[in-house]
C-alpha cells in the first residue's frame, strides 16, 4: 500500500501546476486500465511509460499530491485512482449541456466515457427547430429558446459548443449568462470570455496542422539522410572513373 496519504507538501497550498493538471488524466486513463486487469501495485517507471511520460516528470506531479510510493513496492493502483479522480472533481456527478448537435455534437452525444468519467449528459441543445424533440443517444434535443432555463433546471457548470464558428460566441456568452463556468470549445474560433470562466478549445484541423508539419520535417529528414548516404556512392564512383583500367590513376589524362 503506498505511503504518504496523510502528508501535504508545502507546495501543494500554492496550488497544483497547470502542466501538471493536465498530465493527471493521462496517468487516470493509464491506472484505470490497471484497475480493470486487477493489477494492485505499479512502479513510477511503469506508470511513466504507460501515460506517455518520463519516471522523474511522474514522481515531481504525485508529490504535488501528497502521493509518495513505496520503495520496492510502488503506487498503490486503486488508491491513485481515487486520488486523482477527487483532485480532478471526477468523485461527483457533473451535468453537462452540448449546444449544437449536428454531426459532431451527435457523436458526442454517443460517446459512452463521458458516464463513466464522472459527466453526465444533461441536455442536447440546438437551434433547428426541426431538432427538436428528437431523441439522440436516448436523450430528446431540446431548442436554444430554452438554454437558460435548461441550464438553471440542471444545475450545469459545464457547457460544450459543437455550433459552426459563426454561432459559437453568441452561444457562449449565453451559457456564461446563465451560470455556466467551464466551456468545452469544438467550434474552429476563438471565444471572448470574462474573468472566472475556463474555456478549453478542442481544433481537429489544428491537430492535423502540426501533424503534417512534423510529417514534413521527417520527410525532410529522410532527404537529407538519403543525400548523405549517396555521397559516398558518388565519390565511390568518381574515382573509379578517375582510374586507369588496371585501377591506377594515369599519369597523363589522355587527350
């Protein structure tokens, strides 16, 4: 079982590091499959690889945690999970609301982690009159007229925006109006927000932006390598044309 439950370290009264924050799903995501296999104990050095992080980075982020493993031993699997589940508020039930249930917002809606990760789709919410009343992923869609009395009904905090770029702000500062705190961004636009509300943009075609970027770095990489790679070829066969026919080099170039 690991050690250190109890202890806080001075740091963690100035707050957790946003870089670490947003490390701690990736090492929930990895213990959870942990947990799942029944596997009680992981070493700091597993858990890295697991998550995608180096072993130093890992220990640094837990000790913001007050969590210290066991020499010899290692994390405590079902222990962590919990840990970490409750500084990331995961240990409650939070109702989300997707405004914009087109093809994205659909699939969304039909993602089956949201209930397992502590979120519980409140509402689906869209403009198109048509929309309404339709059920998606068993939940009715219900029209924008009604977003800030669905939002103040469900208690919701949380807001995700699936709306094409042009409706996003609009929609925004209406679920900041009604209460909503956290904003969770598909729309490809940057949204206006006051102070005290969090926004998290999610930009696939950004992603595959920097993708294609480091694609083409590699690909300019293997030129390169292949380039060099061919030079000694060709002073290989430089000075082999260089040589006479019996290999040596004349000593007066024929005219």
């Amino acid at each position: 079982m690991a050690t250190g439950r109890t202890h806080r370290p001075a740091t963690r009264s100035r707050g957790i590091p946003e870089a670490t924050v947003a490390r701690l799903p990736l090492y929930l995501r990895a213990l959870t499959a942990l947990s799942e296999r029944s596997v009680p104990t992981v070493s700091s050095e597993e858990l890295a690889a697991a998550a995608g992080v180096n072993s130093a980075k890992l220990r640094k982020d837990f000790s913001y945690l007050g969590s210290y493993g066991t020499r010899g031993v290692g994390y405590d699997v079902e222990y962590l999970v919990y840990q970490i589940s409750r500084e990331l508020g995961l240990t409650q039930d939070w109702p989300v609301v997707i405004v914009g249930i087109g093809n994205l917002g659909a699939a969304l809606a039909n993602y089956g982690g949201f209930a397992s990760r502590g979120f519980r789709v409140a509402a689906l919410i869209d403009a198109d009159p048509a929309m309404a009343g339709k059920p998606v992923a068993g939940i009715p869609v219900q029209h924008t007229d009604d977003l800030e009395k669905i939002i103040t009904d469900n208690g919701v905090s949380i807001g995700v925006i699936a709306t094409p770029a042009g409706a996003a702000q609009q929609v925004c500062d209406r679920l900041v109006a009604a209460g909503v705190t956290s904003i969770l961004n598909f729309a490809p636009t940057v949204l206006s927000v006051p102070d005290g509300v969090d926004v998290r943009k999610v930009d696939l075609s950004i992603e595959l932006q920097i993708l294609a970027f480091h694609e083409q770095r590699k690909a300019g990489e293997e030129a390169v390598e292949a380039m060099a790679d061919g030079l000694p070829a060709a002073a290989e066969a430089k000075e082999s044309a260089d040589k006479g026919p019996d290999g040596d080099v004349p000593a007066v170039m024929p005219a």
